[in-house]
C-alpha cells in the first residue's frame, strides 16, 4: 500500500495497493492440480481510506492456476473492503 498524500500519519486519503500471492502445491491431486508450483494471484489498483479503521479498494485481480496438462488465466475486477476492529 503507498499512500498518495506521502505523510507517515496515514489516516485517510488515496493510495494505491498491491498484492501479489504464489500458490504451492503439497501434493498431487485428482483434479489434475501436481506438486509443485500451483498459481499465481496478483492484484493492483486504487484504494480509499475512510478512516483507521476502513478502506475500500477497486482494482484489478490476474489469476493463474496450473494444472498438468495446462494452465487457466482469468481476469476479474475486484471491489475489497478493510474493516479493523
């Protein structure tokens, strides 16, 4: 996450968010899914913080996820809320 406003008290404003995940597969499964390297998730996009507690982002979310024989891309837009309690 990089705040927009560029202040060390980041309490409310615009910043951008990013998130990249790596899938890892223990064992090999039915449904074609091997041992090894499973996927990929990565995510990029705007984000508002309404308060310390709140954030809502909208952004772009790439997926792939690997199977024996092939691999399956998909693209989705994705709206996520943050709620700190």
């Amino acid at each position: 996450m990089l705040p927009l406003n560029f202040r060390e008290d980041f309490t409310k404003g615009l910043y951008i968010a990013g998130q990249n995940e790596v899938f890892v597969n223990l064992n090999d499964n039915l449904n074609g899914e091997q041992q090894g390297f499973g996927g990929n998730r990565l995510f990029v996009g705007p984000g508002y913080r309404f308060s310390p507690r709140f954030d809502l982002e909208l952004g772009y979310l790439y997926e792939y996820r690997k199977y024996k024989w092939y691999g399956e891309i998909d693209h989705f837009i994705q709206l996520t809320t943050y709620l700190r309690l």
